[in-house]
C-alpha cells in the first residue's frame, strides 16, 4: 500500500497513536543500542533488551527508529509506526 494512501486512510487517533509509539521508542531504542556501545550493562539495559529481543523487534526498532531522523526519516517512520503493535511496545517498555 501506498504509504501516502495509509495516511490519508489513518484516523486522527491512529496518527497520534502512531507519533506517541515513534517519539517514545526513540528514547527506548537509545538504551537498547548502549550495550552494542561497549558501555556498562545493567540489569535494566538487559531487561529492556530481552522485552525487545522477546518479540524479535530489535531488528525492526534499528530501521525504523532513528536516533537524529530528518523529515522523511521521521515521516517513514511514522507511516511504518500506524499499526498498534508498536504503541503496544512503548506501553510495555516504558511502563505507561
């Protein structure tokens, strides 16, 4: 589908839906990738990697979620951000 014709289709709901899950893993997807940093690893970095690594989206956060995104990298994601899994994720990571 094209991404253009899923915004159009999107309710007002589903596109700050879509916007909260992509400005909130931003900072999730931060502390995922430390431990690949070579900085120190907590238990909390280690529990937040295995809720992630759990549900096999590491890989997905590291396309999707860009750490510095221009426009067209914060709009993809926002259009690849629609379905409700990944406010599902937020939730469940950030505990709101």
């Amino acid at each position: 589908m094209d991404s253009l014709e899923q915004v159009r289709g999107a309710s007002d709901k589903e596109m700050v839906r879509a916007r909260a899950a992509l400005i909130g893993l931003r900072p999730l997807y931060r502390m995922y990738m430390l431990h690949g940093l070579f900085m120190p690893d907590t238990p909390g970095l280690a529990a937040l990697r295995a809720r992630i690594d759990a549900r096999g989206l590491g890989f997905m956060l590291h396309h999707l979620v860009s750490i510095v995104p221009t426009p067209r990298q914060f709009n993809e994601g926002l259009v690849a951000m629609l379905g409700p899994m990944w406010d599902e994720l937020r939730k469940a990571l950030s505990g709101r």
